[in-house]
C-alpha cells in the first residue's frame, strides 16, 4: 500500500528507510548504486528533508551522509511526516471525513490544481484496483468491498496517529465511557490495547454509517447498552459523530466483533470451539504447534500464556487482513533488528507457523504470528541462542585470574549472541578457530588468529562495537 504515495515521496522514504537501517556514514555513490537513484537526485532528498526542520537531520561530510537521530526520537516520526505532506494520502483522509468532495471541492481543500487532483486519482485508482476498492467519480467516494475500506482506514489512522491524536477531548471521552460500558455488560474486562483499537474501529466506521456506508452483520453481539437510555449521552453522541447510538449503529461500529472476525476473550474464543469445526481444527493446530516448540526447546509454557498466544494467534489467522500496513511495516522492522542478533529466527520457526493454515501464509501474516510467538512468550525468546551458532571467545589477559573472570562475566552479560568464554591460563595451550574469537590485553598476538580484539583493562565503546560486528559476521556465515 505504500505505493499509494506519489513516485516522489515513495523514493525519498526508500531512501530514509534505507540510511536509517546504515546507522553509520555512508557515500551518496554507494547508495545511488543500490537503491538505483541518481546521485543529484538523493542530494535534492538531503536538501528537502532537511528543509522539514524535524529533530531527525541528515548530516553531511567528506566521509559521507548519516540520518542523525536523537536519543527522545523515533524514526517513525518520518513516517508521520510523509502522511502529513503525501497529497495522496491527504486526499483519501479528506473524501473519507467528507463523504465524497468534487474535483474542485478537493482541489481549494488541499490547495493544489484540479488537474492534479486527477492525476493523484488516478494514480490511487491504479494501486486500489487489485483489492477491487477505487475512489469512484461520483463525487470522489471510496468505493468497493466496505469491510476492505475500514481496514485501511484503520491501518492509515494507526500509522498516522499512533497515540489517537485524531480525536479531540470530547470524542476520547465519549468512546471510551461507551466502549467501557458496552464490555462491562457482557462481563470482559478490556485492557489498554484493546481500548485503543475499539476508539479507533467506533471513529471510523461512525464516519462511513454517517455517509450511508453499512456492513452486513452476521450477529449481533451487543444486545444491550444502557447509555441508550442517557438523553444527555445520546445527544452528545450524535453532535460529535452525526449518527444516532442505538444498538444497531453500535454492533455496525464494532462489526469484527460480530462478524466473527475478533475474539475478544479467550472465554468467548473457546465457546466457538464447541459448534464451529473450522475454528476448532485451527485452534487444534495452533495449539499443537505450540507444544512442539515447547518440547523442542525445552521451554516452559504456563497456562496464562498459552491461552494469551491461542487467543492473539487465532485472531490473526481469523482476521486474514488483505494488507497489515500502509507506509510503516512496523513486524519488518522488528525482524530487522531482531535476526541481527538471531539470524536463524525465520529458518526455525516459519516451518512450525505454516503448518497451523490450511491457507498459504503471507510473507507479513508470517511476521506477525512470529512477532506474537516472541514477544507474548518471553520463556521462549529466552531461548533463542539454543537456534543459533555458539562462538567461542577465548579471554587472554595480562594481569591475573580476577581480572580475566571479571570481564568474561561483562562479555556474557552484555554480549547478545550465543556465546561460550573460555578464559586463557598459561599453563595450558588453546587453538584459536577461524570461528572464535580472541579477546586480550596484549599488544602482540600470534598471526593465525583471525579475529582479535585488543583492549586496554576495561572494554571501551568501540570494543564492544568491534566484539558485536566480529560475530555477527562469524554467526551469518
């Protein structure tokens, strides 16, 4: 979906992604060279984004170019940014907020030509077309499978508005009381997370019933809500939202929920088991997976969590979104970083993870069990450097037995690869491998070692960057 962006704004934000995952100096012809952009264009990329006056800046030197972030900053800033001056995005907000706009209308709204409002169109017509959605001439509307629309509604306002900025005071408190109160009356208790998705799902999809935008229920969950009955709530309701609250337009709201989409509790989850044989063959694998990688690495897995991973895991396969995300691919980046420090991850667990659908994966559905497997069973990302290359790293040093313990308990609490240290005495005579490293106070070391590092008493910043870099290259080879 990125490629709703203009061909402009699609290369500068490669371009940024790409710096950021440098995370050093890097030359304008290296990166010309591999993301294929002239090196006068990514010189206008410097000037422009610099001209955004953000706190993140692109430094400049005859040793290269560096994306310099402040430690109270996130690179996800740039992706808010990009929302905010995307003419194509801006214009999706604007016609779903207004219910379809003419040409004209949007073009004094977002203050650019009509003819460019035409083209941008057009553009956006092209990317949409593959999920049968279009903005459709009659009036600029947003046309097509409903339940689609409000998925990427819903994925623009998470990556755009990542703390529900989008809603004023009044809004944040009507949705909450409502969303609080519906849950209360049937009896689940919802947490922050959950919260915040429903204020999001009930803002949206007020705008679509507001325009004459439905979706068909195949249940109505919510069968009751005594705000109903509040004159007062109700009215207030209606000013800021355009829609009467009544039981309808509340089940049309949190249509997932009906539509057999979410579950919301494990409770809820595990009465479905005893009348649909769909969802209990998927649960029956999810949960028999779960087990094999409990055994396999010797992993413990209470109940709590096992029911939290069943839950999360289930709606993701339940869910099946047509996209995750729009410009900030949130699970990507996570693994980014993550296979840095594990570079087997994928090798060991996407095995297991295909094997719970019927259903051929995505590469992004892929990522976001895996992400739930990892990040809800912190027993298990424990145990990831069982997956990995054990380095060993021998520990040689020039002053006494003390000092020698001391900094291989530093390597082995600090260090974030799998590693065994062996420390040095000069008593017994050791055979440093091409695949281990020798980690030593001396200033002469025999030539066959292969990687060495030379540090004076305590290890400084750059030898803990050396140590880091040594075995990531040792561990993906």
């Amino acid at each position: 979906m990125r490629y709703l962006l203009s061909s402009h704004d699609l290369k500068m934000l490669i371009f940024l992604e790409e710096l950021n995952r440098k995370r050093s100096r890097v030359s304008i012809k290296c990166l010309s060279s591999a993301l294929n952009i002239p090196i006068r264009t990514i010189s206008a990329y410097i000037q422009e984004f610099n001209d955004y006056n953000l706190k993140i800046t692109i430094s400049s030197s005859n040793r290269g170019i560096q994306l310099e972030i402040p430690i109270n900053t996130s690179f996800r800033c740039i992706h808010e940014e990009i929302y905010k001056r995307s003419l194509e995005l801006s214009m999706i907000q604007q016609l779903f907020l207004s219910g379809g706009q003419t040409t004209e209308e949007l073009a004094n709204t977002l203050f650019v030509s009509s003819s460019t409002i035409k083209r941008s169109i057009a553009r956006v017509n092209h990317v949409l077309r593959s999920d049968n959605l279009s903005i459709s001439s009659n009036k600029n509307i947003l046309s097509g499978n409903e339940k689609k629309i409000r998925q990427l509604l819903g994925f623009f306002y998470v990556e755009k508005y990542a703390n529900l900025e989008f809603l004023n005071d009044e809004e944040a408190y009507i949705l909450r009381t409502l969303i609080t109160q519906l849950f209360q009356e049937l009896g689940v208790k919802i947490y922050k997370n959950q919260l915040a998705k429903y204020m999001r799902w009930m803002y949206i999809n007020a705008y679509r019933l507001r325009f004459g935008h439905r979706v068909q229920l195949k249940m109505i969950k919510f069968t009751t809500c005594s705000l109903i009955k509040d004159e007062a709530f109700c009215k207030k309701f209606y000013l800021l939202f355009g829609i009467p609250l009544n039981l309808i337009n509340i089940n049309d709201m949190l249509y997932p929920v009906n539509n057999k989409f979410y579950f919301y509790s494990y409770n809820q989850m595990s009465k479905r088991l005893n009348y649909d044989l769909t969802i209990k063959k998927t649960f029956s694998l999810v949960e028999k997976t779960l087990e094999n990688i409990a055994r396999k690495l010797s992993v413990s897995l209470p109940d709590s969590t096992k029911e939290m991973l069943l839950l999360d895991l289930m709606n993701v396969l339940h869910l099946r979104n047509y996209c995750t995300f729009i410009l900030y691919n949130r699970r990507e980046i996570f693994f980014f970083h993550l296979t840095e420090k594990y570079p087997n991850v994928y090798n060991f667990f996407i095995p297991y993870l295909n094997r719970i659908s019927e259903n051929p994966l995505s590469i992004d559905e892929q990522n976001e069990l895996l992400y739930i497997l990892l990040t809800h069973w912190y027993e298990l990302y424990a145990r990831l450097p069982k997956i990995e290359k054990c380095v060993s790293i021998y520990i040689h040093v020039d002053t006494d037995l003390e000092h020698a313990l001391f900094i291989k308990k530093e390597i082995e609490q600090h260090c974030r690869h799998n590693i065994k240290c062996h420390i040095m005495m000069d008593t017994e005579e050791y055979l440093i491998e091409n695949t281990s490293i020798l980690v030593t106070t001396l200033t002469k070391t025999d030539e066959y070692i292969q990687h060495v590092i030379c540090f004076s008493e305590y290890f400084s910043d750059r030898n803990w960057q050396d140590l880091n870099l040594i075995l990531k290259q040792i561990v993906s080879k």
